[in-house]
C-alpha cells in the first residue's frame, strides 16, 4: 500500500495516484466485509441447523441462548452490510475536499484531512483515510480559507492554520477536476454545480455548504430553531443537513425515530426523502398537518385541507372568507381563545356543599379538586374529583367508602358537571367573542380549515390532548408561514421537544393566514432565529426579475447569469398553448431535465394538462391527491410547486384579470421562483400588474412592445 503518511499531494498527477490508492485501501475494506458476511451467513444458518436438529433435548435457557445468539449474529451482519453501503458509495466518490492543517506547537504540518459524505477508518494503517463531514475537524474546510483557523475538540478550540485547502469533484471512481485556492474556492464549486440540470430529487449539499449554512447546521445548542431563508436559499436542504449533523452529534441519545419532519404534502416529502439515506441516516417519518390534526381529534371531525382553503380562494374572491380566515389567524384570536377557556372552566363545574354519612363535604374542597385536575377529559376529571373527595374523607373521617357511597358521590359530582360537547363548545366562542358570523361550515357540512387548529387549542385547554408524538425528541416543520399562531399554539403544547422550523414569509400561497418568523417567536419565546439572505437556485435575472413581482430587500441573488425572462403576449389560447408546447419541445435540446408548467388553480392546471395531452405531449399532474415527484413535465399549481425545483417554469395565463389579488401575486412569485435556469410567462390580453414593468414579445417574434402599466 503506498498511503505514505508522510507525503503531501502537490500536484494533479499525484492527488490521482493518491485517489487510487485511497480506492484500493476501500476495496480491500469491501472484501473484508464481503468475508465477514459469508462468515455471519454461515453461522446463522449452522446455529439454525443445530436448533432444528435437536430442538427435543434443548431446555428453555439453551433455546433462547441459541436464539440470542442468531439474533446477534443476524444484527452483526446487517451493520457490516450497511458498512458495505457506505464504502460503495465511498469508492465512487471518496471524498470532495481538503485542508492542511497545522496546529499550534506542531513542528510539522499534520496529515492532510480528506473530507467525505461517510468517514473511513483503516485499521491497517491506523488512521482515518477520509473524515466525516460533520466531524469538528471537517468544519476547516467550511468555515476558513487558508491561514489561521480553528476547531473544536473535546479538550477546547485547536489553534492552528491551514496552509492548503482544495475541493475536488470525483465521479464514478475519476477525479474530474481539482481547486485549489487562498480564496473561497466552494464558491467556484457552487457556481458549476448551481449551472448544472436538475435531478429527481433534493441532492445534498455536502460538497458546497456556506459558511452562514454550516454556522445552523452545526448549531447543536438552540431549542428552537427559525430560519428565515429568501427563496432559493437552500433552507430545507440545510435543515435535513442540519439533522444528519445532531444524528451524527448525539448518536448515542437521538436516532431518526426520535424524529419527526411535519411536511406540507406527500409529493414534497417524497422530493426531499432521498436526502438522509443519501447522507447515511435512516429516513424519517414525516406526515402533513392536516394528518396530525385527525390524530388529535379523535379521527372525530372532518374539515376542509389547506390545500382545498387555498384552492377555494384562488378559484374566487370571498372577502368573508379572507376576514374569517384573517381573524383565526392572529395572535390576538389565541389570547381570545385562553379567555375563553377560563370562561368555560368556572361555567362548567358548579361546587355544592356535600354530605357523606353526615359528614361534610364542602364545595370550596370539591371546586379546589376540580381546578387541579385542568386539561384532562371530563370522565376521567370526575373520576380524579372522587378520588380527591375520598382521600380527603379517609385523612378527616377515619373511614372508607363502599362501592354504593362511591357510585352515588361519582353520581353527584357529574352532576355538578355541564359541558357541552366541544363541537357546541366552539360554536359558542364567537358567540362570546359577539361575532357568530366567523364561524361558517365548509362544503358537505365540514369545519373550515380556519377552524380546525383553534378547535384543537381549544380541546387541548379544556380537556387536554391524547397523543403518542410526545415522545419525538427533535420536530422539523417546513413551510412555517402556512402555519398560524394557533397552529403554533398546539404544537408547544404536543412537542415539548426542540424544533427547527423554516419557511419563507414571502412564499406564502394564503397571505391572510400567515406568520413571519416574529409572530412565532411570541409563542415559542424561546426560539432563536436566523437568516437566509443568499439565494441559489435562480440565475440572477430570473430573481431579478421575481424581486420586481414581489420586494425583498433582504434577498441578494447569486451572481450565476442566464437567460432573461421571457413574457410572451399571445393572441389567444391556442397560441398560448402553441408556445408551451414549444417550451416543452426544446427542453431536452437546452440540456434540462424539468419544466414545471406552474398555474393558478387546480383547474387551470387540470385544462391545460388535458390539452397538452391531446396534443400529443406527455406531462405529468400534480394535485391534492398525488404522492410523488415525476422528472420530465410536469403542470401543478403554485401551491403544489413550493419547495420544488424545476430546470425552466412556464406560468400561463398571467393576464391582469388572472393575477390581481395579493394572494394571486404571492403565488406569481412562488411559481417564478421555483425556476432555475428559464422562465416564460404567457397571457392573452393585458398581464397582470404584477409583471416588473420590462419588454413584452409578441409570441410570433415580431420584436418587443411595452406593457402597459
């Protein structure tokens, strides 16, 4: 074996023999493991045969020592199995960077660190081969460029300086290229990777993660953490990031079934699902909010989703809905809510003075009973009230009572109890509040989305809440600006647990519903935020372009220039249609892999699917009810498309009279937003006031004409 722990690659040709070698160090580790597995097999299967053939002399204790032992050897060949996973994928690409480093009072430069999605560690040599990228010396490679640096370490910070940093890209075994620079050499990396066509999927970030990303990916002290990142910043990536690094960090108390991500639907989930297998952790439950809310009803009510709220308001302007919805979503609605609460509680439960065998009872020792036993349900509340009456009576009175003084005082007590039920309850709130006109059923008779979080806070307040996630240790929810103060409410009180939460006020689909980092801080008080100002995916003139829709002074665009936006005026729909499907027939031409063909509604997005498809082209529908992300063409709505990512975006139908609400302009901008290297709008008509006021072509290409503002 040449690994000479002594040399240090200088040049190209010998960082490519020192890349062989570290191969061969992983294919002699891979054949290790093969001859282990064999081994492990066999014994299994010898241990099985032994079992089986003399399972009649075998007494209890020997049969479960041999089933214990089968179960170890199985559990052992398993780990060498996923040990094999990790070195395959290692000999495929080992490692993306690496610094040297020397330390304070070193004499000498120590090895170079070889930095990697997995660590390597030869028994051979006795030396790790590749580091982890999450490991604390890793983060020299992220946080410093050459000269002096630092790292954590058991003992405290190690001193020191990097006197080499460099970033490779090595693919299927072969090194394609190497950087080596005093300066941010990742972000040469990031601009070519950033160029590149999009995947199935999110890809990891491990190769360019920023400094400002690392700092909340390493961030292993914060409760609660909010990152506010501007669209394309890459916050849900670094969030997944950030929980490979606390599974890799607290390894012996936190593993992925102490973890729940609440996501905003299923084809998003499985969008971001290959992201930890990929960075070598199990994948993690994740479920939407609307599936949490059944579980803590009781599966006893049903209510309208947020996506249908959304649809409902995009499809038409209901002034009373948007006042409904604009009003449950305040702050000042969960106070209300508390107030409420106490109303209830001194209402339902009316004290009397009791007597058992004319012994006294006296209401202020029963009320004081009821009022300890807040936030349970009313039987087993009662019940706890008897139990208290009792004790009481066994501490004062020397006696105990019989089964027929306990069913007549249970007796009793209810009937010093009158809730109602907690649907009636609900109801009467904005009876109390003196507005009975907020409260209004959904089609088929079902709760208002509105109304489902704040039925919850409500039941949790008055009868508390029965669950089994309160034993998830880290909560991960994405797209927190869909989520209202209430929502947030019941979620401290089901998760007492750390959090990371993330979104984008901006990227809101349901303006009159939705929270800024601040408004969740004022119920997570001790929440800590950051952040995100930095945005990746689009070229510059496409955020460009997104800023004029929608202002954010926060959001600085990558410098990764590109094609300007196109807005195409067009005649009438078939000409509108005809330049989609021009769009869609140049896709593979232009190198990319997706094109998100991102409407208003589901029904305009259902329209043009069913044209596209008889025109003879193949896209892909994303709706409510779809579980997957498909590559290729696909036509959602804006809602539908947050989160995602597409090569180039055509928004259709963005005429004045399509987009002229300020929910239709967050959603303009969440569709533009979701393109990475081509945008097209179409419209027929005028566009919409939204469109930054730039140059218009007529979709016959007979030049450029000025919108009319």
């Amino acid at each position: 074996m040449t690994l000479n722990p002594v040399t240090i690659n200088r040049t190209e040709v010998e960082e490519r023999a020192y890349l062989e070698d570290v191969k061969e160090v992983l294919r002699d580790a891979l054949h290790q493991i093969d001859a282990r597995v064999r081994r492990y097999a066999q014994e299994v299967q010898e241990q099985k045969a032994y079992s089986w053939e003399h399972r009649a002399d075998m007494d209890h204790v020997e049969k479960i020592a041999t089933r214990q032992s089968i179960e170890q050897a199985v559990a052992t060949g398993e780990a060498a199995t996923a040990a094999k996973r990790r070195i395959n994928k290692l000999i495929s690409s080992p490692y993306f960077g690496r610094v040297d480093f020397i330390g304070v009072g070193h004499g000498s430069p120590m090895l170079p660190v070889y930095i990697g999605v997995h660590a390597h560690y030869d028994d051979v040599l006795g030396r790790s081969v590749v580091f982890d990228w999450r490991a604390p010396i890793s983060s020299l490679f992220y946080d410093f460029e050459t000269g002096p640096a630092r790292y954590p370490s058991p003992a405290g910070d190690v001193s020191g300086e990097i006197a080499l940093k460099r970033q490779y890209r090595i693919r299927d075994g072969r090194l394609e290229f190497m950087l080596e620079s005093g300066l941010n050499i990742i972000d040469d990396v990031l601009q070519e990777e950033l160029s590149r066509a999009s995947d199935d999927g999110m890809k990891t970030i491990v190769a360019t993660i920023q400094r400002d990303q690392n700092a909340i990916i390493r961030n292993e002290h914060a409760d609660v953490l909010i990152i506010q990142g501007v669209a394309g910043s890459g916050k849900t990536s670094i969030a997944l990031h950030r929980i490979a690094f606390l599974l890799y960090r607290f390894k012996d108390s936190l593993t992925s079934s102490d973890i729940l991500i609440i996501s905003p639907n299923r084809v998003f989930a499985d969008y971001i699902s290959n992201v930890l297998p990929e960075l070598g952790e199990e994948a993690i439950e994740q479920i939407g909010m609307e599936t949490l809310a059944d579980e803590l009803l009781d599966h006893k009510f049903r209510f309208q989703t947020f996506f249908e709220q959304t649809a409902t308001l995009a499809e038409k302007d209901d002034e009373e809905m948007r006042r409904r919805i604009s009003f449950k979503s305040s702050p000042e609605f969960v106070r209300r809510i508390d107030d409420y609460a106490e109303h209830v509680e001194r209402q339902c439960f009316v004290a009397k003075d009791l007597q058992v065998r004319r012994r006294p009872i006296p209401a202020w020792s029963i009320q004081e009973a009821f009022d300890k036993n807040r936030g349970i349900g009313a039987t087993e509340r009662i019940a706890r009230v008897v139990d208290a009456i009792e004790h009481k009576i066994g501490i004062y009175y020397h006696f105990d009572l019989t089964t027929a003084e306990r069913a007549t005082l249970r007796t009793t007590v209810r009937q010093m109890y009158r809730q109602s039920s907690l649907r009636e309850t609900y109801k009467n709130l904005f009876e109390w509040v003196g507005q009975p006109d907020l409260l209004r059923s959904a089609a088929k008779g079902r709760l208002e989305y509105a109304d489902v979080f704040p039925l919850i806070y409500l039941k949790m307040r008055l009868e508390g809440l029965r669950t089994e996630r309160g034993t998830i240790k880290h909560l991960l929810i994405d797209e927190m600006q869909d989520y209202t103060p209430v929502h947030y409410a019941v979620i401290a009180g089901v998760f007492r647990c750390k959090k990371t939460i993330l979104g984008d006020a901006n990227q809101a689909v349901n303006p009159y519903s939705a929270s800024r980092a601040e408004d969740i801080q004022r119920v997570l008080r001790q929440a800590t935020c950051v952040k995100l100002s930095k945005s990746y995916r689009s070229s510059f003139e496409i955020m460009q372009f997104a800023k004029g829709i929608l202002p954010d002074p926060d959001l600085v665009a990558i410098r990764r220039h590109g094609e300007a936006p196109q807005v195409l005026m067009c005649r009438n729909k078939e000409e509108e249609l005809g330049k989609i499907g021009e769009t869609i027939d140049g896709l593979s031409g232009a190198g990319h892999n997706s094109l998100g063909i991102i409407c208003k509604t589901q029904k305009q997005a259902d329209r043009i699917f069913a044209a596209l498809r008889d025109a003879g082209h193949k896209p892909h529908l994303l709706g409510a009810g779809s579980d997957s992300f498909r590559r290729g063409v696909v036509v959602c709505t804006a809602h539908m498309a947050k989160g995602l990512e597409f090569d180039q975006v055509v928004v259709p139908e963005t005429s004045d009279g399509n987009y002229d609400t300020a929910m239709d302009r967050n959603l303009l901008y969440v569709a533009c937003t979701r393109a990475m290297h081509k945008l097209v709008l179409t419209f027929t008509g005028q566009p919409s006031r939204f469109v930054p006021p730039t140059s218009i072509a007529a979709a016959e290409g007979r030049g450029a004409r000025p919108i009319q503002q």
